[in-house]
C-alpha cells in the first residue's frame, strides 16, 4: 500500500504526521509525506521521502506584509500549491491523510 500524509503549518502540525509517516513505513508499507519545505531535514533524518509543498512556513509567518491587500492573494497561491500537490500525489497513493486547516486570508 502507498500512503500520502500532508500538512501544512508549524512544526507542531508536522511533527505528528512524521512519527505516523515512520510507524506506516515500519509495519511494511510506502509512505510520501507533504509538507512545507521547511522539513526537508526533519524527514531526511528519519529517512521518510518529502514532497514539497509551496513556500516555507517561516517567512510568512516572520514577515509583515507590505500591505493587506497582499494577504488573500498570497494565501490563494498558497492553498493553490498545497492542494495541486497533493492532488498530483494522491493519483500514485492509496491511502491519502490531508490535516490542518489552510490559511484563506491571510496569516
């Protein structure tokens, strides 16, 4: 069987799915996890193939925006990435486990 896990967040949201991404594996079965770039590290570390999804976490969460106007368009791209992703993905998977809800206005 071949297993997606996806996310999108904090490590907080990522860190459980790569302790399920492990258990998966361990019991025999293939395992793709999407996440931000971010974890690229975290997941090579336990040897757990990425798919990346979108941009990394920290700088939207680190930057304000030059202005307002610029949050839903940033955040349109950013569900548009995650779900063009996963969907992709998915097609290869028989069993895809989607968390978290998605930023739609902003962060």
């Amino acid at each position: 069987m071949r297993v997606l896990l996806s996310t999108y967040g904090s490590r907080g949201y990522v860190q459980p799915l790569v302790g399920l991404a492990v258990q998966v594996r361990a019991i025999g079965e293939e395992v793709r996890v999407c996440v931000p770039p971010d974890f690229a590290g975290l997941l090579a570390g336990v040897d757990v193939s990425l798919v990346s999804i979108g941009q990394p976490v920290l700088p939207p969460v680190t930057k304000a925006p030059s202005s307002s106007s610029d949050l839903p368009p940033q955040a349109a791209e950013l569900v548009a990435a995650r779900f063009d992703t996963v969907a992709a993905v998915a097609e290869e998977c028989d069993a895809p486990v989607a968390t978290v809800m998605m930023p739609t206005g902003g962060w």
